[in-house]
C-alpha cells in the first residue's frame, strides 16, 4: 500500500 | 534503515560538508551557485518543519538539524562573510521559474491539503530542480573546480541511492510514496549529463570542462 503521509525519510 | 538510505544520507552530508569545506578553506565560493543554495536552503526549511510537530529517531532529528545548520551556515559564508567572492554575473537562473511551478504544483498534487504536508510536498517539488542554477552556472562558464564536481557527484549519488532505497522499502516493507519517487526520479535525471562528465573527466584527472 501507499505510505502516503508518512514521512520517516531525510 | 537500509543500507542504500543509510549511503545516502552519508553522500548527503557528504556533499555539504564538501561545499562548506571548499568555501571556508579557500575563502571564496566562485563557481558556486547561491541561487541553488538558497533553495536547498528553503527545501530544508519547508520540509524539516516536522521537527518540532513528529518525532521519528534521534537519527533522524540529529541529521535534520545538521542539514539545516549546515545550509543556513552556506548561505550566511556566501552572502555575506565571503560576499566579495560570489560570482554573481554568472548566477542568473530565475529562481521564479522553479519555485512558482513547485508552489502551484504542491497545491495541485498533494497527500493531504493541510500546511505542513503542502509545505513537505513542495520541498520535495523543489529539491528535485534545485540544482538547476548550479548546472546552468556550470554550463555558462563552461567549467567547474574539480571539488565543486565532487560536490556535484555526492549530491547525485545521494538521489540514485534513495532510489534504490525506494525499490528496496516498495518490496521490503510494502512502502512507497509515490510524490517522492517521481520527484527523486526527475532529480537524479537531471544529474545524468553531469555523471557522464564527472566519469570520464574529473575522474580521469581532467578539469570539468564543457566543449565550446
């Protein structure tokens, strides 16, 4: 699925 | 973390540390683009707002403030303590040209129309061209400092390596953000050209330079 929204990355 | 995110963020720092390193110890910034550095300066600032608002990882946090200092650090050696050196006649991209797209586009193509996921998508719009003035500088003077290509490299190995990270985290963990990946794809794109020059000049010991 879309990890939309999460930003974990630089 | 995996190990290509991990290698990008190292080429990342790496390429700031390798900009800031080269102003300082030469105490000049020729050749250098502030224009670029303004806007990996604002890149930053939009995207990293979620310090204060999500805490991710001491990791994360830590590399978010060293990226913002470092950059803020760039600008502040270019605009003003080494000012006298900016090689501003060369430095003539319009800016409006990229930031204005990236605005509307992050207005347009977003996850969520709220200020601070607007604000992390126009970053991402923005890094992705941010780079634009230094290669349009490098190709109006039809040359580049050998360290300025190694800032140059370091800046696009970081995309391809978050590529790979990407395919890596899409079958991995079932992870991908799709704003992300075509922004990530559009900028290591435009570095295409420039690798090409870097293997078979720069490394080879020969000056960046571009056929009159």
């Amino acid at each position: 699925a879309s990890s939309k929204g999460i930003h974990d990355e630089l | 973390m995996n190990i290509f995110r991990l290698l990008g963020d190292i080429s990342h720092l790496l390429a700031i540390i390798i900009l800031l390193r080269k102003i300082w110890m030469s105490r000049s910034c020729a050749g250098i683009s502030g224009k670029s550095q303004l806007l990996f300066g604002l890149v930053y600032t939009t995207r990293y707002l979620d310090l204060i608002t999500s805490y991710i990882s001491l990791y994360n946090s830590v590399m978010k403030v060293v990226f913002l200092a470092a950059s803020y650090a760039t600008i502040y050696l270019m605009y003003v303590k080494f000012k006298a050196t900016y090689d501003h006649n060369h430095d003539t991209f319009r800016i409006e040209f990229l930031v204005v797209p990236a605005v509307a586009l992050a207005l347009l193509i977003n996850h969520d129309f709220q200020v601070v996921e607007i604000l992390w998508t126009f970053s991402i719009y923005l890094e992705s061209v941010a780079i634009l003035p230094q290669l349009f500088m490098v190709s109006k003077t039809g040359e580049a400092e050998s360290i300025t290509s190694h800032y140059l490299f370091a800046l696009g190995v970081y995309r391809g390596l978050y590529l790979l990270n990407w395919i890596y985290r899409f079958w991995a963990e079932d992870h991908y953000d799709l704003i992300a990946i075509v922004a990530g794809v559009v900028q290591t794109v435009l570095y295409c050209d420039f690798f090409y020059l870097y293997i078979t000049k720069v490394l080879r010991g020969k000056k960046l330079q571009l056929p009159a």
